[in-house]
C-alpha cells in the first residue's frame, strides 16, 4: 500500500503566480535542497512508457480525445503555449518516494509499504519533504514565500486528491469488489474525515463538515478523478504484473495530519480487502451511496441516518434495525466481519489486532463521547478547536475568520500550523518519533521494491536515467549502453534480497555488481 498527497500551494507576496509555476519551484527547491547537503536525487525523466492512465477495470480503454487534460498523466507537463517545460518536474527520493509536479500541485507519492504503520510513517514523511521546499524558497534572497497546505479544497469549487493505493489480486471480479467497497468509503469518512468549514463544493452553505472531499463526488464509479469523482477509480494501472495484481486507486479520502487517522484508515480498507478476496466481507447496499456520503459528512453530531436496500446483518446472520443507519452503524458492521475474519483465518499478529483494537475503541467513543476523540481524528481535533473559538466570540459557522482557521489547520509550517500547534503541546497523538520520520525522509522501507529503487537513487544516482514505478533505466556515467529493469513484483528488490549492495558504491566493479544484482531480483532488457 503506498498514499499520495497532492499539497495546496499559494504565495501570499505573488497572487497572480500559476500554481503550477509554484509547484516547479516547489520540486526544484527540493533537489537543491538535498543536493547542496551532498545528498542525491534522481531528477530524471519518469518513464511514461509504463503508464495508462485511461484504461479501465471494466474493460475497456478511454479514447485520448475524450479524457479529461488531467487525466493525462502519461505525458510531460506542458506550458501554456504547449511547449515541454525542462526544468525538474519529477522527482525520485533517497527513501523511494517521487515528489513532482501533478499538474498544478506539488505532490508526494510515498514508497510501497506493505503495512498501514509504514505507511503512515512515509506518508508523514513526504510532509517533511514538502515544508523542507517550502522553507528553501523562503531562504533565498528576493523570493516569494510559497506556503503549502495538507488539505484537499480552496473552498472556492475546486477539490485536490489525497489517494491510497493498494495491491489487491487480479483474479478478484472488479463489480464485486466495488460493492463491498462503496458503503465501507462512504462510512469510513466517520474516522478519517478532515474536517471542513463549509457546506458545498463552493462551502457557501453555513456549517462545519466531517468530510472534505465529500461534496466533490458525484458518481458511484468511474475513470475519471478530477471530474464527475466517482467512489470507486476503476483506473487500471497495476504498476506490477498485470496477469497477477490490480491496483486498487482510492480517490475517495481526506489528506490527514493525525498519524493516528492516517494509520486506521489505511488499516481498517486493508482489512476489508483481505475480507473481499476471502469472502467474508459483509453484504450492504445503500439507496443512495453519493447522497449517504455527504448526508454523513455534513452532520458532525454523527446521528444522520442514511436508507438502505436491506437492514443491516447481524453478526449471526440475521438482521438487526431498520433499513436506515448511521456512518457509525455502517463502520460497526464491517468492524464486526472484520473481528469474525480475524478469528476465522487466526490472524493473530499484532498489527492487524492493534488495528482492530483502535477501530472497536474508535467507534464506541464516537457513540458515547466523540469530543474525546480529539487527540486522534483531524475533523474532531479541528471541530473542537473551531467550535470554541466561535462560542467565546460569538461568531457564526459564515464567519470568515473560521474559513481561515480552517485553512491555517493544515498549514504545514511549525511555527504556524493550527494542528503543528496542537502536536506541539501534546494535544494530538503520535504513533512514531521524530527521528522515525527523519529516518523516513532518508531510507525506503526494507521490505519492497522501493528498496532498491530509493538505495539506487542515494547510491548511483549519476548513473540514474530514468525511473518509474516499475522501472529503473541505468547507463554507466552517461555514456555505453542503456539497461531497463523491471519491477514488476512488488516484494522483489528488498533489502534481503541485495545485502551488501549499496554498502560501497565507488568501489571498482561497484556499477557491474548494480547491473547483475538489478537483473537477478527483476527482470532486464
């Protein structure tokens, strides 16, 4: 599993900046960051030839003349007159992320992971990256600030994505897999909701909101992910053996600051995953799956019910309640098959209880006392935070001064961040350290592809021609023939499986030892 996050971008001294002018300064300032301090980045061209945006899991592929321009992402960013823009637009990190321009955002692709801590944890990471950009532009004589916000809309009708990926098997019908996962997106928003000021894709509509992005989906699935949002992204691109794997592309979420909120939601959909490919996940239809998700959303005092096609099943079978429930009853039901999976496949290791631990907890707080939650989940920090600013001054939810407390919540700076203000004084929940996330920044997880990849990257980067998610293309100082590797088995490549690899990468010989270890974990041409 791996999460990306694509950073709002403003420059309060330059408003008529484009952002995506702002965002090339963003990557650049990132690779003169790393390189000034000795480090490595491979500012390469990404290998397109492995993309395809516009195929489809159900079937079929998208004519380019009908895709949305943002779609595109298979091509190079263009400017406004059409020419290629040469200045560093992608990134590939020492820990194996890739940070780069995603039309008009700076965004963070964290490496693959195969857990939801590690995921959380480069993640976080990728936010330390992003603020460490933003603060070398701020150092630089005569340059416009550029600050960067992890939130997900402008509150002025436009929506920017915080996805997740996750590798699920091929063999999986695609119909059914969308089925078990609409009610469960729809009600985990209850968890990992943001929190947003604002009711409506323009947030005209007085209100404070669970959800973020939940205004901005219209459709139950669909290709598309910057218009008509649909629930469930049937975009195929597996970014590893085809035959084998799907990626499953979750659009629908929220960018968290909470590690707890990030950590939960990436391993209670892990959980329902592994209950859909073994069949226990439990059968739930909703009416109206779009309406029920902004229904939930815009009712903090999570008693908003929403109809179903049949009532909910009770753990022996049988149903229990109305065909109406809330956000909370529906995450209870899949918490419940997730407990009888759990103990029916004896999945006794302690991440998967850790995680079924704090989504029970979760949940029934959320039922008695949602305000103690506030030390976990963004959108009850943030609604605390919110409600009793406005209760001391008298001020209603259209007051403009909570629209920018809304925003200065996910202002990554330290200094000036509303939720960095609540960590600081111990307010808010850590999962892992400082130096854990310093440690992020540095060096891929071990247990993945994105060893090899980032350690390359870090090791012999000069050597570094090109790279994707399932490729790397190396050439011996510029010059003599050009080698492709590819990863396409996500587990291939990890620190096991090249020991002593990059341990002396100047050494003679070092660059043949690369070539024959690349070509003995993946496959070569």
């Amino acid at each position: 599993m791996g999460l990306e996050t694509e950073y709002g971008v403003h420059a309060p001294a330059n408003p008529g900046a484009g952002h995506s002018v702002l965002s090339v300064e963003v990557v650049n300032a990132y690779a003169d960051l790393v390189t000034s301090r000795g480090g490595t980045v491979a500012g390469t061209e990404w290998d397109y030839s492995e993309e395809s945006p516009l195929v489809d899991a159900r079937g079929w592929r998208l004519p380019r003349s009908a895709a949305h321009p943002t779609q595109l992402t298979d091509q190079p960013l263009t400017d406004q007159d059409g020419e290629s823009v040469h200045l560093l637009m992608n990134l590939v990190l020492p820990n194996g992320a890739r940070f780069y321009v995603d039309h008009a955002h700076p965004e963070y692709s964290s490496p693959e992971t195969t857990n939801p801590r590690d995921a959380m944890l480069w993640d976080q990471a990728g936010d330390l990256v992003a603020l460490a950009a933003s603060e070398r532009i701020a150092q630089s004589e005569g340059q416009p600030q550029v600050l960067l916000y992890k939130n997900n809309t402008d509150n002025k009708s436009v929506s920017y994505g915080a996805h997740e990926n996750y590798l699920v098997a091929r063999s999986l019908d695609f119909e059914e897999l969308t089925g078990y996962l609409i009610p469960f997106f729809v009600a985990r928003q209850v968890i990992c909701g943001a929190g947003r000021v604002g009711i409506g894709s323009t947030g005209r509509t007085a209100g404070f909101q669970i959800s973020q992005r939940a205004d901005f989906f219209e459709e139950q699935v669909g290709l598309e992910t910057t218009v008509r949002r649909p629930i469930v992204n049937t975009r195929d691109e597996p970014h590893a053996d085809a035959h084998r794997y799907r990626r499953l592309h979750v659009i629908i979420g929220d960018a968290n600051l909470s590690q707890y909120a990030t950590w939960l939601r990436c391993g209670m959909t892990a959980l329902v995953l592994s209950m859909i490919e073994l069949g226990t996940a439990p059968e739930i239809e909703l009416a109206d799956p779009v309406t029920a998700l902004q229904t939930i959303s815009h009712d903090p005092t999570l008693q908003a019910t929403v109809p179903l096609v049949r009532p909910l099943a009770g753990t022996d079978g049988g149903s229990v309640g109305t065909r109406e429930a809330t956000g909370l009853d529906l995450l209870e039901a899949y918490l419940q098959a997730a407990e009888a999976h759990v103990d029916r496949f004896g999945m006794t290791d302690r991440a998967t209880g850790d995680v079924l631990t704090q989504w029970r907890e979760s949940v029934q707080t959320l039922r008695t006392d949602p305000a103690a939650m506030a030390d976990r989940l963004d959108w009850v920090a943030k609604y605390q935070l919110l409600s009793g600013y406005r209760q001391r001054h008298g001020l209603g939810w259209d007051d403009p001064r909570l629209d920018m407390m809304d925003l200065q919540y996910s202002d990554l700076r330290p200094d000036k961040g509303l939720y960095q203000a609540l960590l600081r004084r111990g307010s808010i929940r850590r999962l892992v350290t400082d130096q854990d996330l310093h440690d992020a920044v540095a060096r891929p997880p071990q247990d993945t592809r994105a060893w090899v990849r980032g350690r390359t990257v870090e090791a012999f980067g000069r050597h570094v021609v090109g790279a994707s998610w399932e490729t790397l293309l190396v050439r011996q100082d510029g010059t003599g023939p050009l080698y492709r590797f590819h990863q396409r088995e996500p587990l291939a490549g990890a620190a096991a499986d090249v020991p002593g690899l990059f341990e002396d990468p100047g050494a003679d010989g070092a660059f043949e030892r690369l070539l024959e270890a690349l070509a003995r974990v993946q496959g070569s041409s």
